[in-house]
C-alpha cells in the first residue's frame, strides 16, 4: 500500500521545507464538504474494518504499509473528528486484541500448547518451573515472546559449538568492549575484564537471575558493555540464515526435559587459542548506509535513495507509518527501509561515539537495538538497579494530571553522537531543543486546527481539521508557548567549532531533579547513544509522555500500545506542535489579511486518561518482575540453543 499512501499524501502537500535543523511540512486540506460527506459513511465502515486492519498490521517488519484501503482512505481524508480521536479509539481495539493472545494461557497445559502453535517447537527444558515463577509473579503475559524468539531465530541456523566458539571469541579481548558471565552449577560469575565504570551492568544482569539461577545450564554469556548496538547482517546473508533457521517439525517422541551433562566442558574448550577481535571500529562516521540499512531488500528506498538535499521534508518517508501528521503505525515507524532520510536524523546515524560492529552473526547480549539489527535484547539493568528512578517526595509531588503544570518538558545531554563536522544539526535531541527555542523566529510550523464551514450564523456544524502553517512567533498568541525543553550543563560529544557553536546556539541550564519531572504535565522522551532509560517512570509517573520514535527498541516493545499508553512523535518532531496543541488546547486568534483560527478546546480528559492507563498497565507489563520472568525465559532458550542436543530437548507436558 506504500504507492497509494504517497499518492493521498502527495496531494496535501506542496515544496514542504524544513527550517535548518527542524523540518516543517506544508499540507493544505481538502474541501471541507468532500470531507463531511466521506467521513460519515468511513466512521461506520471502520468500526467493522478496523480489528483486521490490526490483525493484519500486527507483525509488519518490512518497507510497505498492509493498512486496508478503507483504513487508509479514514485515517488519510479523516471524519468530523480529529485524526489523534480516531487513533486512540483503534489504540484501545490494537491493545485488547493483543493482552487478548499475550495471556491467554490459564495452565501449564495451554502455555506448552500455545508454544507449540506459534513457534512450532516443543517450549525449552525448564519451561515447567518458568510457568511456575511467571505464575508466582502474577505475569500477565505468558504466550507472547515474539520479540524474545525473533532475537534467537537466526541463531538456529549456527551450530551450537561455533555459537560457543563466537562467544568466546567476542570475550576474548578487552577491546571487543563484551563483557561476559559465566554460569556453572548454578552460580554466577563476571569475567575479569569488565570496565569498572560498567560494572554495575553485569551486577544488576546477575542480581535479575538470583531467583532463579539455579535452573539454569552452565554457559557463557557476552553483554555489550556500549549503547550501540553491534550485530549488523547483510540482506542477502540473513535470508539464507532465516531459510537455515526455520523450525524443524517436533517428533512423535517425548523430548528430552533436561540439558546435557558436562555442558561446562564445552564451553572451556572452546577457548581460542589467542585474544580475538571480530569488530571493526566505525565510530565517529556516518553509518545508515554502510550498516544501518544493509539488511533492507535492495529494492528498498533505504537502499535506493541517497538523500543529498536534507532541507525538504521527506514526505514519502513518513507516510506509511503516519496518518496526516501524526504517527500512526509504531511498529512500522522503526523499520529503516523506507525511510532513507534516518540517515540524517539521528546520532547513531550520522556519527556515532562508540560504534564496533560486525557483519557475522555473534552472539551479542545489548540492552536495545535499531531494527535491522541482530543484537539479543534483554531488560536493561539500568531499569532493574533504578538508575532513573520513579519516586516522588514531599519536595516533589505527583499530582492529578489536571492539577499539574502545563508544560511539556524535556532536559538531556548533546549523547547522541559525536559531532565534528556539524552532524549535530540532524541530531534529534538538538533538533528539538531548536524547535522549542524558535519561537520567535520566521519559522512556521504545521498544526492541524478546526475549519468550519461558511455558512448562516444559525446552523450547526462540526469542524473539519485543516493544516495551517502558523508562524512561530504566532504560538505565543495561540498559547502554545509552553515548552520548557533545555540541554544542560555542558555540550558533550563535540569537536572543534561544534562546540562553542552549539553552545551560542542552544545554551545551556544547570541540571534538576529527576523528581522534577513530575511537576509537568506532558513529558518529552528521546533516545541518545542508546535507548531511553526514562520511559519507564515517565509511564510510572501521572504525567503524560510523548515518545519520539527515534532509532532503538527494547525488550517490552509490543508490551505498551502507541496512542494507549503514550503520545508517539516521529522522529522528524513535524507533528510535535500539532499533536501539542490537540492535548493543550490553542486560543482563538485573529492572523493578518483578516484570516482566523478558532479555539480548539484542550482534550485535558483524553490525556489524563492516557497518562492514567499508562500508569496502571506499566504497574502489570514492565515490573522488575517482568523483567525477571522475561530473562529467565530467553536464557532457557538460550541454553537450549547452545546445547549440542538441542534438536532433542524440550518441555513436552
């Protein structure tokens, strides 16, 4: 569907440009009458659409849309209502069909049974005394461990000893910056070469398995001790490894519940012989291209397209994960392929600090990943030992989210990546500090407002939304100047001009207590160097968060709906103000030559009840327990994989 979603796109827009860091769009809206008159007979067809579309958009990974063309004609031409009612509305069905699958397990039984029919092998050795924690813990989700099991599937194409052999290789040499533990007999063990600064790391990976260390096998586990990840494989060379790794179809007889005996000498003897270093440096360049889209089809945008000219919006980069102006499609908002323009857009991609990457498949342990990539997610320790930690004091209230202040907030660090040569201008962190520091700049910025109709003072009619390119000077007047969005302390990451430059450009404020968040109403969240570790007590918390969309996804992705449980952005923050002014509401204002914008009131309700539901369901899905329960289970995979009988073992009931 990707040509007929550029097609309805490309008619809103005209030469969209983008100020010099933040690009801008320039939609226009169609007629208001087409629009009633369609959006009556689209707000009946989609309610009756809609749960296929879902089913359908559910495993999207690749470069086109799988939205049906009624979906896309509603989510495109709209109803009476605002884009963002709908997608909350069809974030409400996307949510209960998946807690619908991810639990609908009641025993042990249905748990094998389940396993059996989505992953097509019998679960792991163990997988009893795992549904058992799980249950102990009150999991909500036991069925779906799609993510967990995506990480390992290309990893039964490589047999268990040279997996073993790669992971001591990846080990072997401080350089490789791979720390390892190693379990035996039930204890857990840090290798000697860890960095002290990463220590804490492997701490809190061990203190994740202390309940249940016991049932684990003895192997060797390498963890990337940097944000980056490090596992980037090639189109062609991870569809023969998918082609490999394709289930083989279980047995008439019943598997082995136990893992083989000695399994520690298989992983000794597989020591190589010298230190061995299977990365090669790629920090501080540019590498969308050279890695980042390599595992797209060659047919893809992200492997055509070299985007020279950065000014423009890309339109058709945005348009299959996105309704107007705002994110529609999570999943797909990840994928590279069609988004050739990411290379410009984050700091990963433009010139990352710390960058040592293989195109072999090692078995690499890394606490988020970018799509495309073939790192082994696992709950990340910063969350689990509370690095960044939800936990109000009497300094620092939580109030009711109608109590709180009005602002959207965001402070951070220039860590996205190293800039030399001026890559911090399509850093996503200072593209958003620029935004919100332009208000009084000749820059115009698209929001969605409310049109009606030309008509008798008598009648009644509902709005149409039109897209208006208001000036920024103008927000004040709308009262969208509500941003409080600052780096603090000191540009980082920066060589020669970039620094002072960034610094007379942006400035800088003294940092706060993360408790301070608390105080404000909407909260800004964006990946650096690596994923976020805030999201999850900005979901704590009675704030509302926004999420931009960058580069990494963790462990619970799929866990919390888009639109359900936070505000998505994309990465392009086109939407930002937009999506903005639909919670906060925008002022009656009379512009020159006579035009006017009308009052949209603020939908205070829809997002107290966003930051409420994100709240209440993070407390079930992202616990530490949850974290726990999700590790325990990929290292019993984990251990099946790295079992030389592994064609043999499994949990059969």
């Amino acid at each position: 569907m990707l040509s007929i979603t550029y097609f309805f796109t490309a008619s809103l827009t005209t030469s969209p440009r983008s100020t010099y860091i933040c690009p801008t769009s320039n939609f226009n809206g169609l007629s208001i009458p087409f629009i009633q008159v369609l959006g009556v007979f689209l707000d009946f067809l989609i309610l009756k659409t809609l749960p296929a579309v879902l089913e359908a958009q559910e495993h999207t990974a690749g470069a086109k849309s799988t939205t049906s063309p009624v979906h896309l004609a509603f989510i495109i031409l709209g109803s009476l209502a605002h884009p963002i009612d709908s997608l909350l509305s069809a974030a409400s069905i996307q949510h209960d069909a998946w807690l619908q699958q991810a639990s609908a397990s009641k025993t042990l039984g249905e748990a094998v049974n389940e396993y059996r029919r989505r992953y097509k092998r019998y679960p792991p050795p163990g997988f009893d005394s795992w549904y058992r924690y799980a249950a102990e813990k009150s999991s909500v989700v036991i069925d779906d461990f799609d993510n967990l099991m995506e990480d390992l599937q290309l990893f039964w194409a490589v047999k268990p000893d040279e997996i073993r052999k790669r992971t001591r290789e990846a080990i072997s040499d401080p350089w490789n910056e791979v720390a390892d533990i190693k379990i035996r007999s039930g204890k857990a063990e840090i290798g000697p070469d860890v960095k002290p600064t990463h220590r804490w790391m492997l701490d809190g990976v061990i203190a994740m398995m202390k309940n249940y260390i016991d049932n684990l096998p003895d192997m060797d586990l390498g963890f990337n001790i940097n944000d980056e990840p490090r596992i980037a494989i090639p189109h062609n060379d991870l569809q023969l490894l998918h082609k490999d790794s394709d289930p083989i179809e279980p047995s008439e007889a019943t598997p082995l519940n136990k893992f083989s005996k000695d399994r520690a000498v298989g992983w000794n003897h597989s020591d190589p012989s010298s230190p061995y270093r299977p990365f090669v440096d790629y920090s501080f360049q540019p590498t969308f291209h050279s890695h980042g889209s390599i595992s797209c089809p060659p047919s893809s945008p992200a492997r055509r397209s070299h985007l020279w000219d950065t000014l423009p919006l890309c339109t058709s980069c945005f348009a299959p994960h996105s309704t107007r102006l705002f994110l529609s499609n999570w999943t797909l908002s990840a994928s590279p392929c069609h988004q050739p323009d990411l290379a410009h857009l984050h700091g990963f991609y433009l010139s990352p600090a710390a960058f040592k990457l293989s195109k072999t498949l090692y078995p690499i342990f890394s606490q988020s990943k970018a799509a495309g990539y073939a790192d082994i997610r696992y709950p990340s320790p910063w969350n689990y030992m509370d690095k960044a930690v939800y936990r109000p004091t009497d300094t620092f209230h939580d109030l009711s989210f109608a109590e709180k202040e009005s602002t959207l907030f965001w402070r951070g660090a220039t860590s996205e990546g190293l800039s030399r040569f001026g890559e911090w201008k399509g850093m996503a962190r200072q593209r958003l500090v620029h935004l919100a520091k332009n208000a009084s700049s000749s820059a115009k910025f698209p929001i969605l407002l409310p049109s009606f109709p030309k008509v008798s003072a008598n009648a009644r009619y509902q709005p149409s939304y039109t897209t208006h390119h208001i000036p920024a000077s103008l927000l004040p007047e709308l009262g969208l100047n509500i941003s409080d969005i600052s780096l603090v302390n000191k540009i980082d990451r920066c060589w020669d001009a970039d620094c002072p430059t960034q610094l007379q450009e942006f400035g800088v404020s003294p940092p706060s207590d993360f408790q301070a968040h608390w105080k404000y109403k909407y909260l800004i969240d964006l990946d650096g160097a690596g994923f976020s570790g805030r999201f999850i007590p900005f979901l704590q918390s009675r704030s509302l968060p926004f999420k931009v969309a960058g580069v990494f996804r963790e462990w619970w992705d799929g866990r919390v709906t888009a639109w359900k449980h936070f505000v998505p952005i994309d990465i392009r923050l086109h939407g930002l103000w937009s999506t903005l002014a639909y919670f906060h509401g925008v002022n009656a204002v009379t512009m020159k030559r006579g035009r006017s914008i009308t009052e949209m009131k603020a939908r205070t309700e829809e997002g107290g009840r966003i930051a409420e539901e994100g709240r209440e369901w993070v407390g079930k899905v992202m616990r530490k327990e949850d974290m726990e329960i999700y590790f325990y289970r990929l290292l019993l995979e984990w251990g099946r994989l790295t079992d030389d009988a592994r064609d043999d073992l499994g949990f059969g009931g």
